[in-house]
C-alpha cells in the first residue's frame, strides 16, 4: 500500500511509520518545514518520501495526498493554549479532508484518543461508552480531539454515497522510551516534583510498539473499515505497580508527594463552585481543580481491548515488563533496514 502518514515526526508517527516500512508499504511522510529529518532514524530508507507542509495551511496538502490508498492521521498539538491546540489539530484535519476529497482519496484511519470519553458513566471504558457532554469542562486537549472527531463524522457522513471508508483509532495513554512518566501517575508542580494522586486505579496504557502495530492493522484490514476501536494493552497495571516496575529500571524519576483522590475532589469542587459562582468562570484552573478532568485522569476504571483483538486479529507484542525493558535499553527500536535488492535472472 502507499500509505500517508500525518504527523510521522512525533513519538506516535515515528514508530508508525517504522512498523509500515517493516510490513513492505511505501510511505509518504508529512513533517513540519522546520522538522531535522536527520534525526528520524527511517529518514533515508528508499519506501519513503518526506513530504514538508504545514497542514494548518491548504498549500501542498492535495498534492501530498494524491495516488495514496489510505491516509493514516495522527497530527495534533498537545501543548500550549487553545487556539495553538485548535489550529494544529482541527484546522489542520479540515484542510486534510478537504484534500483527500479533492484528491478523491476517501480511505482514512483517523487517531483520536481516550480523552473523547465522558468519564461519568459507567465503571468500564469501551468504544460505546457516551462522548463528553461537557466538553469546555474538560481540558483543550479533549476539546480540541471531540472536534477533530466531529469533523471526521461529517467527512464520513457526507461523502458515504462516494465511498469513503474510515476506521477511528482511540489509544489510550502511549507510552515508550522518553515518554514513561504521565499525567495518569498525578500532577506536575515543579519539573521534578508531582503530585501523586491515588494508587489502585488501572492504567489504560498502549506500548507505543504495540500501538503502532494496531494502526497499520486498522490500515490493512477491511474489518476495520467503519469501525472504533480502543487501543489498550493486556493485564493492565495500577498506578502503584507501574511506577514500582519504572523505578526498577531509572533512576531519575520525580519526586512525589502522595494525596488522596477524595480529598482532591473536595479541592477541586470547592474551587470549581468559587470559579463559577463569583469569578463568574473567568479563572482558568489547573485541571487537578476541575473535576472532570479528575475523572478522566484518576477514576479508577476497567478497559476492554476485545473489540482489537477481534476486529484487528491483534495482540499486543510486548508485556509491560518487556515494553519497560525495550524503552530503557540501548537497542535501536526505530531504524529499519533497506529491502534486499531483488535478484535479476540469469541471462541465456
């Protein structure tokens, strides 16, 4: 297949596109202008093309996208205020859509996230579990990622009689070397200090390997087509057996000061109830004082990866115990090696 693969240079995009090189797909990357390619480890391996545009801006985007049988979408911004976090992650999923139709590309697998979820319900996570009703009390990052799903709907919706096809991708927390320590285990303060809220609630957490492998089995599959699917590992830890395991390998792992989710909430609705009733909602609080966003990072939950295994033929690779070693060892997880050259016959 000749796969596009949005936001290739971020920790997610990287292994995608390594796991898609590995499978014999050619791939077109999309990174920033600005992005050093030499520091992807795949950036010269002859299946690829780097393809610099800026999504947030329409230039290119048809272009790039054109002659692909599927596009794999995992652009988005994470950090920084709103209006980055919308331009970066909804304008940017806009102007793709509006190019794959232009291109009359109409396959997509588009990757959302956990964070689309309203944690009120329920005690299990699962792809029926409702959307969030109360998005502006969530963080940007869910506010931004429901629009981005919205906006997919619509592409879905509209083009049907065309043929599109999607598949939508909700990972749970990915995590993988540089990237261990996560907003599941507490709350920063300082660069070196945390909060540490709770202990016995199961983390939902995706080995960024094993992710990776689901997505380009969502991009293979027929299956998969018109389908959401959560991806989690299996035998899912607590937060206290997690970072038990993490302390086992790194040394340099943050100071924590331990608090009781209880006595969070009470905090949060205290300042909450302040914030919207004489602040009249102007403060902009941090998320461990609004309480949905506690719910969505700390009530303890069950998550189901049936839908996966059954839709993807799919079983996470690695365990915890082999994703923490692999993460914090010296091997070369990215680099693939150039296809042999294929033999030419003989001549008579």
């Amino acid at each position: 297949m000749k796969l596009l693969i949005t936001g290739a240079s971020g920790f997610l995009g990287q292994y995608v596109v390594a796991e898609a090189l590995r499978r014999g797909h050619q791939v077109r990357a999309v990174v920033r202008p600005t992005s050093n390619e030499k520091r992807l480890a795949w950036h010269n391996h002859p299946e690829v093309k780097l393809v610099r545009i800026d999504l947030r801006r329409k230039d290119g985007i048809v272009d790039a996208v054109r002659g692909v049988d599927a596009v794999i979408h995992l652009a988005a911004v994470k950090d920084g205020e709103f209006y980055s976090r919308f331009a970066g992650t909804v304008i940017a999923t806009e102007n793709l859509l509006e190019a794959m139709v232009a291109a009359r590309v109409l396959r997509l697998i588009d990757i959302s996230s956990f964070s689309v979820y309203d944690y009120s319900f329920g005690r299990t996570i699962a792809e029926d579990t409702p959307l969030e009703r109360y998005p502006l009390q969530r963080d940007e990052y869910a506010q931004v990622k429901l629009l981005q799903e919205e906006l997919v709907r619509e592409f879905e919706q509209d083009y049907k009689t065309q043929g599109v096809q999607v598949t939508y991708i909700r990972p749970g927390m990915i995590y993988g070397r540089d990237n261990l320590w996560n907003t599941i285990l507490g709350a920063k303060l300082t660069d070196n200090l945390w909060l540490k809220v709770g202990g016995h609630a199961q983390m939902p957490l995706t080995y960024v390997e094993n992710c990776a492998d689901a997505i380009l089995s969502a991009a293979e599959r027929d299956e998969a087509i018109a389908q959401t699917i959560n991806i989690v590992d299996d035998n899912l830890p607590t937060q206290n057996v997690y970072a038990q395991k993490l302390a086992k390998h790194l040394d340099n792992l943050p100071r924590t000061i331990p608090v009781s989710l209880s006595i969070l909430y009470l905090f949060a609705w205290i300042f909450w109830i302040y914030n919207k009733l004489a602040l009249k909602g102007q403060a902009r609080l941090p998320g461990i004082f609004i309480p949905r966003v506690l719910d969505a990072r700390f009530k303890p939950f069950r998550y189901s990866n049936t839908r996966a295994k059954k839709v993807l033929n799919w079983t996470p690779q690695y365990s915890l115990d082999t994703a923490l070693e692999r993460s914090c060892s010296n091997v070369e997880l990215l680099e693939v090696p150039a296809p042999a050259p294929a033999l030419q016959p003989l001549g008579g």
